[in-house]
C-alpha cells in the first residue's frame, strides 16, 4: 500500500505544480505577431511614396525638424510618425 499512496502524492504534487504553473505562467494575453507587416501600432501614415529613395529623403527630412519618423518596408512606402508629430510632420512636409 506504501507504493500507491507515495504514486498519488506524486501526481497529485505535479498536478499543483501544473495547476500553478498554468496560473502564473500561462496567461499569454499578447496580441498576435504581425507576420504580414501590415500593421504599425501607434504610428500614424503622413505620406505614401512610390520608391524608398523618396521615403528615405522624407524621413530625412522630419528628423532634421525634430518629428521622429520612420518608413515601411514594402512599396508602396509609407512615411509614418507618432501621432503627437502628426501636425508638425504635416507643416514640415508642406514646405
């Protein structure tokens, strides 16, 4: 009888420990990748450009004025800032 009592303790303490684990570790509530690079989080579009040279110029151009900027990596490329730059970008991009 000693083997079957010292099997259930041995289950039943992996079983706590899996049920603990799941409580403390398995709560994954992170949004899912973007695989397809669609999606830019906080960042706001201000310009859409045909090539990257055009995007590297603009982008160039918001940081000599102090708005950080950054592009995408596909065509057509977009020039996007955080939305608290989104007025300044848009005033340095018109001259």
């Amino acid at each position: 009888m000693t083997a079957i009592y010292q099997t259930a303790i041995v289950f039943g303490v992996l079983g706590l420990l899996a049920l603990a684990l799941r409580y403390f570790v398995g709560n994954d509530k992170r949004p899912v990748p973007d695989w397809d690079g669609t999606d830019f989080g906080l960042l706001s579009e201000v310009a859409v450009v045909p090539t990257e040279e055009a995007a590297n110029v603009l982008v160039r151009k918001l940081k000599a004025n102090g708005v950080r900027a950054t592009r995408s990596r596909n065509a057509p490329y977009q020039v996007m800032v955080f939305p608290a730059d989104v007025a300044n970008a848009k005033l340095v991009l018109k001259t």
